[in-house]
C-alpha cells in the first residue's frame, strides 16, 4: 500500500502541472509565448523519447532477477552470489546505457528545436531557454533510466516517493518560474531544479546496495555488463520501434500545428493535450505502481497473480480516468464563458474526442504492459502503421477541417489499432494457461 500511496501522490503531482499551468499561463505569458512553450516542451519530448524502452526493460528485467534472488535466498539456494551479481552489474549498465543515450540525443534534439522554433517570432528570444531545457532533460533521462533500475528490484514504494518530491519540486518551480515572469526561462528552471535533486535522492539510495566494484575484478563486472548489453539490445531494438511510433502518435500534434498555423494556434493544442496526457498519467498509477509485480509473477510462473494483478490494475485505471474525465468536463461547463480560459484551449468537440482517444489508449497501454512484462515486444509494427496513419490522416484533417478537427484522424486509428492488439493480449493469456507447475526450487534456478 505504501508503493500504491507514493504512486498516487507522484503521479498527482505530475498532474497537477496541467492546472498550475492553465491558470497562469493567461496572466504571465502572451498567446506567442504560449505556442513557444508547448512547442518547446513538444520537441525536447524528442529527449525523453530516446529512453525508447530501456527504462521499461530494466524494470521487467530487475523484477525478474529479484525474483529469482528473493526464491533462492528463501529457499537456501546456490545462486544467490550469482543472481545479486547480475543484478549489480545490471546497474551497472543502466548507468553507462542511460548516459550515452542523452550524449547522443542531446545534439539532435537541438537541432531539430531549432529547425521547429526559427522563422516564427523574431521579438521571442527561445535560444538560450532552449539549450538550457534540452542539457536539464538530457540529465533527466539519465535519472529516470536509473530509477527505473531500482523500482525493478520491488522498491517501489520509495521510489515512487522519490518521484514524488522530484514531480512537487518541478510543479513548484513552475508556479515559482512563472510568478517572476522569468517566461520560457521557467521550462529549463523547473526540470533542472528537480533533476538534480533527484540525483541527489539516487546517490544517497545508492549507497544501500552493494558496491560490487569494491569485491569483483573491473574485467568480470565489464564482461557481465557487456553480457547485458547483448542480453537487452534485441529488445531494445524493438521497443525503439515501438517507441518512435509512440512518439509520432503523441507528440507531434503541437509541432505540426506550429508550423501550419502558427504559435497561437500551437499553444492551444499543447494546452489541450497537456491536460489530458495528466489525466490518463494518474489514472495509470493502478498499474504504474505494479510494473515490478507484473515481471516477478511471470519470473516464478505464477499464472494467477499475474493474471490478478492485471485484473485489478484495469479496474482501478478505467475507473479513475472516468472519474477524472467527469471531473474535467464539470470544469470545462463551469469555465467556458471565460475568454481567458476558452481562448487557451481548443473547442468542446477536439475535447471529446480526445478523451474517447485516450479511453482507448487506456486500453491499449494497459495490454502493452501486460505483454511487455514478459521482456517481449510484439507491437512494433502495430505502433509504426499506427503512427504513419495518425500523420497522414492529421494533416489532411488540418488542411480541410482545421485544428479544431484536429484530433479526427487520430481517433480513426482506434477502430483497428485497439482490436489487433486484444488479439495479442487474448492470445498471450490463452498462450500461459500451458505453464507447466513448477516447484519452488525449479522457479529459484530460473528453469
């Protein structure tokens, strides 16, 4: 309960950024700078993009060794050595995969930032807050890689506490940010701020596990780190598939929409989306908090947690984003008449569309998360067609609807995207009704 209580408490505070924004933005930033901010924030995604998987793979692969190290100390196994071996040299490598990463997708995010952003507003000076935002979301990458390493070793709970504070600090130096009239200067403040706290947070975590460079020879823990590295890269290879189309599909609404029509009509997309991405991010926190379960029940075969786990876990997601949904809806009735607020986000039609979009995707994620638990990745393709079916179809709708029709093209993608992946979803679960009953010490040697 701890874990789930911390969850809750992160991903609100994450949420909560989508109303602290919607109501100052209006007071302390021109419609422009509006466009400018979420188009910034769109495009330095590009950073958190290139994580591509590794953060979900590292927790399903922790959980799995931890599992096995839980069985075999329970049991009085001989691989305990060896099972708390891979685990370290898995953090090992989580650092060295996760900083390489941000070296190699910081230069790209700049240059694609800057090919968005010039040509727009010559008055708005985006340069030096662009830089600034892309260095503190290259750090932030990193920290949100190694986290994921520790949530994997069933640490959740206070992780997710971490994550928690990181997620207050970044909501408050937004607040803070905006309140000095520092403008675009907010962005790379707050996700600085809290990313290095963060750090701070894993340093002092850190020091409670074993330090295995301290006891093992440099060239046994650089062979098991490259051990890893062959281990996880095929997976990862696919989960990059899947991730780029991810990011087509989500993020790439508020550049399209800077470029076509300009920053004003950009900010109100990105406002738009902002409020809902906060919506189907709590209401994720019912599986969330359970990613290291997932893994751990399939590590030890155990069908009927795993198979709980899930069942509990969409409840608890669908209802929450019901929830959440009648709840922004009530506010949208109650706020509309104001121009300040009506005239930041899109029209009542773009809004229910996307939230019958994201009831979907609730659907779709939440399967994902089942079938990645079993360090599988079946849905590149259906992610990458997906992916080219929401560009094409955007941009025709832009063009001869307009951007408050925006969102259309994107909901078509569902009539065949959401069926094809219950397939693999059905098709997996009939798949584990075959796991041959093992006894404790077959799970504990990994058989």
């Amino acid at each position: 309960m701890h874990a789930l209580r911390f969850t809750i408490i992160n991903q609100f505070a994450r949420m909560a950024s989508g109303p602290v924004i919607l109501m100052l933005l209006p007071f302390f930033l021109s419609v422009e700078l509006q466009g400018y901010w979420f188009a910034m924030t769109s495009i330095t995604a590009l950073v958190a993009f290139a994580d591509m998987g590794l953060s979900t793979a590292l927790i399903h692969y922790a959980a799995h060794e931890h599992a096995k190290l839980e069985q075999s100390v329970l049991q009085n196994g001989t691989n305990i050595t060896n099972y708390r071996f891979r685990l370290e040299t898995l953090r090992v490598f989580a650092w060295q995969r996760s900083t390489s990463v941000a070296l190699w997708v910081l230069p790209c995010a700049l240059l694609i930032a800057t090919y968005m952003l010039t040509g727009q507003a010559d008055t708005i000076h985006w340069e030096g807050p662009l830089v600034f935002l892309c260095l503190a979301s290259a750090a932030s990458l990193v920290l949100t890689i190694v986290l994921a390493y520790y949530e994997g070793c069933n640490d959740v709970a206070r992780i997710q506490r971490m994550r928690a504070v990181i997620a207050i600090v970044n909501v408050s130096m937004l607040a803070l940010g905006l309140l000095l009239g520092i403008g675009l200067w907010t962005l790379p403040l707050a996700t600085g701020a809290s990313t290095a706290l963060g750090f701070i947070f894993v340093w002092q975590h850190s020091r409670k596990h074993l330090e295995i460079g301290n006891t093992c020879p440099a060239a046994q823990v650089n062979a098991e780190v490259r051990a890893w590295s062959r281990e996880i890269t095929p997976l990862l290879q696919k989960y990059a598939a899947s991730w780029i189309g991810g990011y087509v599909m989500f993020q790439l609404f508020t550049p399209i929409v800077f470029k076509l029509e300009g920053a004003a009509a950009a900010g109100r997309v990105g406002l738009t989306i902002a409020i809902f991405t906060a919506i189907f991010t709590l209401s994720n926190v019912w599986s969330t908090y359970q990613l290291p379960g997932f893994s751990m029940a399939i590590a030890v075969r155990d069908r009927n947690a795993l198979n709980i786990i899930m069942s509990n876990a969409l409840k608890g997601v669908l209802l929450t984003y019901l929830i959440l949904i009648s709840i922004a809806a009530t506010a949208y009735l109650m706020l509309f008449n104001y121009p300040q607020f009506s005239e930041r986000i899109l029209g009542a039609e773009a809004l229910w569309i996307l939230a019958v979009v994201w009831f979907f995707q609730l659907l779709v994620h939440n399967m994902a998360v089942y079938l990645r638990a079993f360090k599988e990745e079946p849905l590149v393709w259906h992610t990458l067609i997906a992916a080219v079916h929401t560009v094409v179809a955007t941009l025709i709708v832009v063009k001869f609807l307009g951007v408050d029709h925006l969102f259309i093209g994107f909901l078509t993608v569902y009539i065949w995207f959401l069926p094809a992946v219950y397939l693999l979803y059905k098709r997996k679960r009939k798949a584990i009704q075959n796991w041959p009953v093992l006894t404790s010490q077959q799970a504990s040697d990994g058989h």
